[in-house]
C-alpha cells in the first residue's frame, strides 16, 4: 500500500505521488506519514520535507517554507508558501 502525496504551493502543483512516508516539519515537531494515518491538521515551519518512495529508500529532501498540512483518508497534502 501506499501514501497519497501531494505538494502545492500558491503558484503550482508541485509533486503528486504515491509514497512510502513523509517527513513533515511541523511547528510543533516533526511528524511522519505513512498510509493509513488518523487524519489531522498542522502548521509547518521552515525545514526540510523528506519523501521515503520505499521503505528501505533514501529519503528525497525538499526545502520548504511556512504552511498547512493535511493528512485525510485520501493522503497528505502540504500547502507550503515556498518549496524548492
């Protein structure tokens, strides 16, 4: 099974994927995704988002600024202002 993962920034859907676990930097610490996750709300800070395409991968990280995410029945969405 995998994890609905989506990207956006106020300019453009950045990454629409399915992964094996997200890192997320949430303001109040960070927190990991992975399929099946109650669902839930969280502001993020400045950091780093990790990406795991499999268990066993190296994560790919992405820099991201400020934000929501949100993790549903359908997956994780991350609202970052700014994500490069």
């Amino acid at each position: 099974m995998a994890l609905h993962f989506e990207l956006v920034t106020p300019e453009r859907l950045l990454r629409s994927d399915e992964v094996y676990m997200v890192v997320v930097p949430g303001t109040e610490g960070d927190f990991g995704v992975l399929e099946g996750h109650a669902p839930f709300m969280s502001t993020i800070r400045d950091g780093a988002l990790s990406i795991y395409a499999s268990a066993n991968a190296q994560p790919e990280t992405i820099a991201i600024e400020g934000g929501f995410a949100e993790v549903s029945a359908t997956g994780l969405t991350v609202l970052a202002e700014r994500a490069g």
